[in-house]
C-alpha cells in the first residue's frame, strides 16, 4: 500500500529511535522491487549497516497508531503499520485494527542544501553558497573506478564535453535563444550555426514529459548518435536531449 511506504519513510525521517538486537539477514518479506533514484554523491562517512541495530518508531501517545521500520545493511527495509478504533465497527465488535505490512529500499543518501553559509558574515549574503558546500577531495579518486558513482558522473561529462568540442552548434558564434513551452518543467534552448539547428530541452520535473518538436523531421540526438525522424520526445524525470537537424 503507497500509505504504508509512506508512513514507513516517513517513520525513518521522523521518528524517535530504540535499540534492538541486529537486525536478522532472513524471515521477514523480502524487498518489493521499487524504483530507486539516480544516484549522486552519497554522504560522507554514512552506512545503512549503522542503522541495522536500530528500530524506528512512528507512533501516537497512547499507542493507537504505529508505524515500526527497520533497516538492513544493503539499505532494504520492511515494517509494519497498525491503527486501532476502540469506538467499534459492526454491531457486537467494540474494536476494530487495521494492519499492514511494508517494505522496500532505500536510495543512496545524498547531501542536501547546506545553510552554514549564513553563518560567515562574508558568505550569508549570497544564497549561491547553499549549493557550495565543503567538497571531500578524497572522492576525485574515485573517478578511476568506472562502476562508482564519481566514476560515471565523470566519464559522462567527459563524454558531453567531446560533443561540444565537435559540434559548431556549441561554438561562441552561435545564435542562442530561448524558446517558449507550455509547460513551466521544461527549458528549452535553441543554438545555430550555418545550416544546423540546436534542440536542447531539460526537464526540471521529478514527472517524464512528452516533448513535441518544432516540427516532424529527421533529427540526430547528440547523446545517442541517432538518427531518425523525429515528432515527439519522451523525457523521464530530470532528463535532458541534445536534438540536431
């Protein structure tokens, strides 16, 4: 049930915790497949085996509702969430419980905005520091290794930085413009060198979009080396396509 994942996150988030013994490898549901997120820069110095002895617990003060999550090392989690109403049900039935069992997995954790720039009289006028938090320089290592996050976050932009690099549609003499959608999510860039034309469309929605080009022609996405004719795009959430004709 989508309420009972969510009241278990909720009960990760939000909750006081206690300390159990460990949490056991088998004997409780196994993990629903669930979409994950990209992965990005995970948090330093953290490990979902640091939470494997703790039970988090999400509940009223007298005890009527519940919610109890428990994590494992690999970040897969399961629980259990109950609500009772004493004030009866069906005639002769005085209680009635509704129960639910969950699990699912975690994502990576990831660092968010960070706000101690406001505490240096120096930086706190400047909102742009909430995205420059202090970089952990031991993660460039990483970058050598092409099944770590680093690793492919850094072969990729290599990767779009050879496109510029080849495509005049990138060059300093292009023609640069914006162009209206109808949909606030999504920025839509337009380049032009010579004979080329530019299609740069992000979506900035966690929803994928269906984008509708300019116009039903052959088109080549600059990130996959298709070509084909192209009428409309699928975009997944927080995605982009680089589109040439």
């Amino acid at each position: 049930m989508v309420f009972c994942a969510l009241a278990g996150a909720l009960a990760l988030t939000l909750a006081g915790c206690r300390e159990t013994a460990p949490v056991p490898p088998s004997g409780n549901p196994a993990p629903m497949a669930s979409p994950v997120p990209a992965e990005t820069e995970p948090a330093a110095e953290f490990s979902f085996a640091d939470l494997q002895r703790l039970q988090f617990c999400f509940t009223s003060g007298a005890g009527g509702w519940c919610t109890l999550l428990a994590v494992r090392p690999d970040g897969s989690f399961y629980g259990e969430y109950h609500d009772t109403d004493m004030g009866g049900g069906e005639p002769g039935i005085h209680a009635v419980q509704w129960n639910c069992k969950f699990t699912g997995r975690f994502a990576q954790p990831v660092q968010v905005n960070d706000y101690t720039y406001r505490e240096d009289p120096d930086k706190a006028p400047d909102s742009r520091y909430i995205h420059r938090g202090k970089f952990c320089w031991d993660l460039t290592e990483r970058i050598k290794d092409g099944s770590s996050v680093q690793g492919r976050i850094f072969a990729g932009l290599e990767e779009l930085e050879k496109i510029r690099r080849t495509e005049a549609v990138f060059g300093a003499d292009a023609e640069v413009y914006t162009k209206d959608y109808n949909d606030n999510s999504i920025l839509w860039i337009v380049r032009r060198a010579g004979d080329e034309e530019l299609h740069a469309v992000f979506n900035f929605s966690d929803e994928g979009r269906t984008i509708w080009m300019p116009e039903k022609a052959q088109y080549t996405n600059l990130v996959t080396g298709v070509t084909q004719e192209t009428e409309t795009v699928e975009l997944s959430g927080w995605d982009f396509v680089w589109m040439k004709r």
